[in-house]
C-alpha cells in the first residue's frame, strides 16, 4: 500500500469517527445505547440499534461512567451517584 493511500485511509477513519460537533456531547450507556445531550439541555436517546427510544419522564439511563441521566420533560438531567464497594483497591 502506498503512502499516500495509507494516509487518505487514516484521515477518513479519523473523519468518521467523530461524528459529534461542539454544539453536542454523545454519552454511551451500559445497555448498548447512546444519549446525545444538546447544548440547549434536549436529548435524544437511541437504542443499541440506532432507533430513536421515546423516554418517559424520571426512567433514569445508567452511562458507563456510573453516572445516571434522567429525562424531564425533553431535556437531560444528570444524577451523581456513589457506589460503594467492599474491595479496597477500587
């Protein structure tokens, strides 16, 4: 392959990657689906598919960082929650 065609490879790959703009924020959630956060507060919640889900208001969304987002009428409310653990090393 030549050099040429590797970087046009690379600078593609890097292109599709990011397909948030400054204007939103896309949080992964721990059953497979995302949640893309506006910066005007609204949300759009899609599945492990990339279907649109409609939320009931206060069902609470657990992201993979442990944080859980909830939805109140159209818009993202985000709960912080500690969880504790008996392991000493986490």
């Amino acid at each position: 392959m030549k050099m040429r065609d590797m970087v046009v490879l690379m600078l593609l790959s890097v292109l599709g990657a990011a397909p948030q703009t400054a204007a939103e924020r896309l949080i992964e959630l721990k059953d497979g689906g995302t949640l893309l956060v506006r910066t005007d507060g609204n949300m759009v919640h899609r599945d492990a598919r990339g279907r649109r889900v409609a939320m009931r208001d206060g069902e609470p969304m657990e992201a993979w960082d442990g944080f859980r987002h909830v939805m109140k009428n159209d818009s993202a409310w985000r709960q912080i929650i500690k969880q504790q653990s008996l392991n000493p090393m986490s």
